[in-house]
C-alpha cells in the first residue's frame, strides 16, 4: 500500500502535521524516530528538542497551573510513565511532547519507532528506507527532522543539560533559576551577540566567552554587546568544565586562557551554548535544494513546498531564524494543509 501522506519527525511540527493530516483523514503514518544511542548522544531522539527541556512557560494555552490531574486523564499509563518527573507540576517539554504525541494518535495517526535513513524523490511515489530495513512507499512526504545544537562535547555539560546547560535563551533565559544571577555565553557569532543580549533582561552579569580576540558577529550586533554594561566578555577563552552540583545544577565554569593557559573558575547559575545548529537533513543526500548551512528551502512564498513537487517541510529543519515550538507548530499545520491540498490536486483522497 502506497501511504498518502508520510512525515518524518516527532517534534512540535512533525506532530502538529500528523493532527491535521489525520483530520483531514489522510491516515499519515510518523517515523518519531530510533531510540539509539547515536540519537541519544546528538539530541535527536524521538519527541524532537522540546522533549530536552523543563519547564515551558510561552506555549500558548498553558499559563501556569498543576497539571497532574489533566496528564493523567489525558496520556495513557505507558506515557505518564515515560514523562520524567519535575518538580514544578506545570508545563514541561516532555509533557508537551507526549500530549502532541498522544494528540495525534486519538485521530488515527500511525506511528513507528524508527529512523528514515534513506529516500528516493526521483520519481513517485516515493521511497523511503528505515534503519530497520522497513521500505514505506508515499504520495507525500513531511519532513520535519528539525536541527540539533551544537555543543561542545563536554561530558560535565553533557550531564547538567536542561539543569542549567541550555542551547536556547528565549526559551529558558527567564526560569526562575537564571534570574539575578551571573551567567555564560559561549559563542561569537551573531546568535551569540543575540543570546547575551536578551540574557541581561534577567542576568546579574552575562559573560560572554570567545576563543578569538574578536567576533565573527556583525559590526552592529558586536558594538551593541560591547557596550553593554551587564555583559563582560571574556577574549581568548574556551570552557574547560562545566562546574556543578547535582541539587544545584550548574554553579559555574572552569575557563581557561588560550593565550596565557590561565585557569579562572565563574560562579554562574547557567550556560547558553550559541555556537550554532545543524539541520537534521544528512539523510536526503543532497535530493533537495538547502541553503549553505543545510537548511531546507522553500520554493514558494508563504508556502511549505521545497524543490521537489510533493514534497514539504516544516519546523527547525527549515527555520534558522526563530526555531520556537510555536513556529514549528504552525509550519506543521501548513504543511499538512499543503499536502492535503496537492494531493487532492494529483486526485488522491
């Protein structure tokens, strides 16, 4: 059976996708993604970026409140149990995940626990391959593999990521936890330049560490850090270890000189990598049309379709600009919407 419309990640827009797709009654069958331990150590494991995080405080729909109750009617036994336990009952990425999930399977979504690893646009229906060896043929397809941060390999910031290691300030800089207090940039490039800046709406200080003597960031978006009072930066420096307590999370980092080989340790109460993203689109071999950075392109205006008719994206694999959960979302539903309608135009209901 050729699938009518297939989509391939389990983040924000892979799921939003996979909601309009199964109202629309077009029975979309999701690849979420493989449970590996390559998956695991890159941040692509099924549920996408969101499902890294903790508390989600600008979701829409969801001001602050205990959610116990409302997840337990909501999600089935085997999700509640899969949900990692927080302390705060309100909003977490990995509640919002199993949510979207469970949204889409109560219309009829199909889902497969897998890696696509290989597709064929050249002709159609398409061809898709798993990890597993499954071979799934489709009128359409959904891309929605999003794009992983960058960090920097540390197994210390490995261990206190999401409890005080962070790749996203507009999504974290104003927990609780990061208010008033002393915290760390890594990065010199314009979204570096972005990340300490918004940070001094909630930071005591914002040290901004950089290996160079100075930034790849524009001319403007430099001067404007620099001039900041509330953001001391730190030349010729590369973070050593992430320093830390398993009650607190981060307390600090160990830095040292490039230069001199000097060793100076920060408090700080969070680090902010902004040393980029990498689109999750190796798996395409270059079948369609992406920008320098390996982003997806979009061949219309104001519209999901890319290079190759039949096929859309939607979410961070596409986006390097805002990569929010609620942009992600809304290009979901564009491009099931999309799909829905192309589909109809090639005569498949």
């Amino acid at each position: 059976m050729t699938e009518r419309v297939v989509i391939i990640g389990s983040g924000p827009a892979g799921w939003a996708a996979a909601i309009y797709a199964a109202r629309a009654n077009l029975q979309p069958l999701v690849f979420e993604g493989a449970l590996t331990s390559e998956n695991h150590a890159q941040g692509t494991l099924p549920l996408g970026q969101l499902n890294l995080t903790t508390e989600v405080e600008n979701y829409p729909g969801f001001p602050h409140g205990d959610l116990t109750g409302f997840l337990a009617s909501a999600l089935p036994e085997e999700s509640l149990a899969a949900v990692p336990e927080f302390d705060d009952p309100a909003l977490t990425g990995p509640r919002l995940m199993h949510l979207m999930r469970q949204q889409a399977k109560n219309f009829g979504t199909r889902v497969i626990t897998d890696d696509v690893v290989e597709v064929d646009l050249s002709s159609r229906p398409f061809k898709l391959k798993s990890l597993e060896g499954e071979v799934v043929e489709a009128h359409s397809l959904i891309i929605a593999t999003g794009a992983r941060a960058n960090y920097l390999g540390l197994p210390s910031e490995d261990k206190y990521k999401n409890f005080g290691v962070s790749a996203c300030a507009v999504c974290d800089g104003a927990l609780p936890r990061f208010r008033n207090k002393p915290l760390v940039v890594v990065g010199g490039g314009d979204s570096a330049m972005e990340e300490a800046s918004y940070l001094t709406k909630f930071a005591s200080t914002v040290y901004l560490i950089h290996r160079r003597g100075e930034f790849r960031a524009s001319k403007i978006m430099a001067q404007r850090v620099i001039e900041n009072s509330k953001i001391n930066v730190k030349w010729f420096s590369a973070v050593e270890e992430v320093l830390g307590d398993d009650k607190q999370g981060v307390t600090g980092v160990r830095l040292k000189n490039l230069q001199t080989g000097a060793v100076e340790e920060l408090p700080a109460a969070g680090m902010f990598c902004a040393i980029g993203h990498t689109p999750n689109t190796d798996f395409l071999k270059g079948q369609l049309k992406t920008d320098e950075k390996g982003y997806i392109v979009y061949s219309k205006q104001f519209r999901t379709d890319t290079s190759v008719d039949g096929v859309f994206a939607a979410g961070d694999v596409a986006d390097s600009y805002y990569r929010q959960a609620i942009t992600s979302s809304g290009t979901g539903c564009m491009a099931a919407l999309d799909a829905e309608r192309w589909l109809a135009v090639q005569g498949v209901h």
